[in-house]
C-alpha cells in the first residue's frame, strides 16, 4: 500500500458529517486518511494498514503516544501522561476521539 497516495477529494472532505480528516507522519512517511468521529484514532490507523505503535489499547502503557500538530481531540481516558506532556500536545491514539474536523498528528517529532 503506498502511503503517500492521497485520497480523492470526497473521501477526506471533512463535511461528511461522520469523518475528521487526520495527517499522520510515522517513520518519515505522511499520510492522509479519513477517522469515523465514533472510533479512536489508533483504530483508524490500524484499520488503514498502517502498523502505528501500541500495546494495551486502553491508555494504561502510552506505546501510541504521539504529538497533536494541529487540530483537537479529547482523550476518553489518561492514565500515563501528566499535565506537562498534555500541554506539549501529547496524545494517546488509543482513546483520542476528534473533536475537530482535521487534525495532524506526528510520531517521529515530540
């Protein structure tokens, strides 16, 4: 699967009410793909073919911890990072859920 390949337009037009478009980098490669605003951010990359880092799944271990560039999402739960990382933009893709319509998100830089 080539991750640089963009989708079509109305595939990542965030006015379909269901979807936030996210930007992803991981590994040096960016990607750009549509999240369904009821699953966390971790099964949208998975589910995309994307192999993006993780463990429990639940918050608890902070394997999928990543860096908000741009954008907003509310992390249904935190059990590992403090006040500070949240401040510096760090997330846990395994509970992000948007609350934006487009957010960019990168592995390689926090």
């Amino acid at each position: 699967m080539d991750f640089n390949k963009e989708l079509k337009t109305d595939e990542t037009d965030p006015k379909q009410k269901d979807f936030a478009v996210i930007t992803l980098t991981l590994k040096g490669i960016t990607t750009r793909l549509r999240w369904d605003k009821q699953m966390p951010l971790l099964d949208a990359i998975l589910n995309a073919g994307i192999a993006a880092p993780h463990s429990c799944c639940r918050g608890n271990c902070g394997t999928c911890v990543c860096k908000l560039e741009e954008g907003e999402v509310r992390l249904k739960r935190n059990f590992v990072l403090s006040e500070a990382h949240l401040q510096q933009g760090l997330i846990l893709t395994c509970v992000a859920v948007p609350i934006s319509d487009f957010v960019k998100i990168n592995y390689d830089e926090f």
